[in-house]
C-alpha cells in the first residue's frame, strides 16, 4: 500500500456560500406598476372585518319629529321597599310645533333616558291646540290655578315674551309671543306651574 500523499487524488474545494447580501438582489421581487395599489391583502382584511353603512332607521331618525321639547326638571326619588330604597328618576318635559300646539308630561324611570321617553310619550298624549292672534298673542286675559301655582297671562302687544320659570318655556314652545305672563301664587313648583298655564291655555283652545 503505498503512503505517498503526492499520488492520492487531489480534494476537491467547495466555493463559499454567497452571503444573504449577495443574494437579496437576485430574488428581489420587481416594481409593481405606476399607479397599482400593494395593499392587497390589508385591503381585504379591513374589508372582511368592516360593517355596511346604515341608510336610515339609526336613532337620530327615531328621534327626529316636528315637536321641539325641553325638559324643565329631573328629581332623583326613592320608593321604600322591605330590602331598602330603591330610586328612580322623575322628569318633567314639556313639548311643542311653535305653532300653536303644546304639551306638557311627566315619566319615571330607573335611568334618565327612559324617563325623558316616557315623559315625552306622556306629553303628547296631552297635546293642547291654541287658537292665535294674527300678532302670535292671545285675544285676551287668562287666568288659572293649579294646586297652589296661579299664573295670569296678559297680551303685550309688541313687546315680546316677558315671563319666568315654566310659564315661559310652555308659552315658547305654544308659539305664543308679546304676551305678559306673572305667577300670583310662591309656589315654585315647575310642574304646578306649568299645569296651570297648560289650564289658562285652555281657554284659548280652538
């Protein structure tokens, strides 16, 4: 057996491995074209995932109406049962076209909202029509009382609307101007005042 390294066949050198650098701009994948989107998959993804628009029915439809209403007072009230107190909420909303037609309603509920619709269902349910004058005032002097509010309403011709409290938002909403409007009584009851103006309204009913 001969030793001799001189006659063993030569090893064969392997070249070295091209490194990540190197080889990036081989594979590197070409331009998209001018104007073409790359967003592909995140479009689809965002798409999948995304509701349709509403058309119409959302709540600012549902609460959309001709009347105007204020809510004139909110008073937290509790009812004593045999595991403590329990609370609710009492609101006292007042309604109106501006053009004649004005109601007033109360509504309790666990929660604010729910009351104020319960309050507004209420008031207009007790829708009241008035009859006007051509200046937007009334014919003549009204007086009524309720509970322990009066209230007395005079015509003022081209002097606007000079009245307080509940009395002038029931009248703002009725569409009633240049009238001058004093509560007798020291109630200040909101709901007993506007009840009162609601009864002197009445006699201007059409």
């Amino acid at each position: 057996m001969n030793d001799d390294i001189s006659t063993q066949t030569p090893i064969e050198t392997v070249p070295p491995i091209a490194s990540v650098a190197e080889v990036a701009p081989a594979v590197a994948v070409a331009p998209a074209p001018k104007g073409a989107s790359t967003d592909f998959g995140r479009r689809e993804r965002s798409s999948r995932g995304r509701r349709p628009p509403r058309r119409g029915g959302g709540r600012d439809d549902r609460t959309r109406s001709e009347y105007d209403q204020k809510t004139l007072d909110v008073r937290r009230v509790a009812r004593v049962v045999a595991g403590g107190r329990r609370f609710n909420f009492s609101v006292l909303v007042v309604i109106g076209n501006r053009k004649g037609s004005v109601g007033v309603g109360t509504g309790k509920a666990a929660d604010t909202s729910a009351a104020v619709d319960k309050a507004t269902k209420n008031a207009k349910k007790e829708l009241i029509k008035i009859a006007r004058t051509e200046t937007q005032s009334i014919p003549h002097q009204i007086e009524a009382k309720y509970s322990s509010a009066i209230v007395v309403i005079r015509p003022s011709p081209n002097k606007g609307l000079i009245a307080g409290s509940a009395v002038r938002v029931v009248l703002e909403l009725a569409g009633i101007t240049n009238v001058n409007a004093k509560i007798l009584s020291g109630s200040k009851n909101k709901l007993n005042i506007a009840r009162a103006t609601i009864q002197a309204l009445l006699s201007l009913t059409a």
